[in-house]
C-alpha cells in the first residue's frame, strides 16, 4: 500500500506542485491520487483560461488605444507653421524607446529645451468638433 507521503510526492512529480498543495489536493479528492490529478487539472485549465481571457482583453484594449491614437495627431510648430506631424501612437512609441536608453533621455531632454528656447511648440490635434 502507498503511504500519504508517497501520493504527495506522485502528485509533486506529476504536476508540479509544493506539499502544501500536494497534501491540500490529496484530502480534498479523499486520498485518491487520481480523482487528486483531476482536480489538479481543472483547476490549472481555469486558471490558463482565465489568463488567455485576460491577454485577450488586453490585446483588445491595446487596438482600441492604437485606432484611437491614430486620429490624434501631434505637431510640431513654430509660430504658425508646421513643421512635423505625425500620429500621436507614433510619438508615445517614440517616447518609450526613449525611455529605453538614459543618453536618449538626456539627448531629449537638451532637445526639448532647445525648442523651447527657439520659441517651437507641440500641438495635439485631435479630430472632432473642437477643429471645425
């Protein structure tokens, strides 16, 4: 006959858990190593549906941004001409990589102040009625 410890380390080794969880898992299904296996299992296959649930979300939360920011346009503009354009996804991408890198920080940082100091300006355009 298998001992308790014995189906603790079978479950451990199977689906790679701690004791705690092994012993839990074992009590629960009433020292039946299998029906243990099960419950294991199911629980694992709700917690990675609930993961992909959540990816999924996200992914759908990270479209919504980019069409949104797509229509949001940013402008560089110096008295009243403009000078650069371009989607607002484009310049928080850009943002990030900066942020990637402590030289592109400092090189942005004595760029922004530079176009301060030449009288430049940043616009957000965002479409709607507030541009008609």
């Amino acid at each position: 006959m298998i001992n308790k410890l014995e189906k603790i380390d079978m479950l451990r080794a199977r689906v790679g858990i701690s004791y705690k969880e092994a012993k839990e898992a074992l009590e629960k299904a009433e020292e039946d190593v299998i029906q243990a296996l099960i419950d294991l299992e199911e629980k694992n296959r709700k917690f990675n549906e609930r993961i992909q649930d959540s990816a999924q979300e996200l992914v759908e939360q990270i479209k919504e941004f980019y069409e949104k920011g797509k229509e949001v346009r940013l402008k560089l503009k110096r008295g009243g001409e403009t000078l650069f354009e371009v989607p607002a996804v484009w310049g928080a991408a850009g943002v990030l990589g900066i942020m990637a890198s402590r030289k592109l920080v400092l090189l942005a940082t004595i760029g922004a102040a530079m176009a301060v100091a030449r009288h430049y300006s940043l616009e957000i355009d965002r479409p709607g009625p507030q541009n008609n």
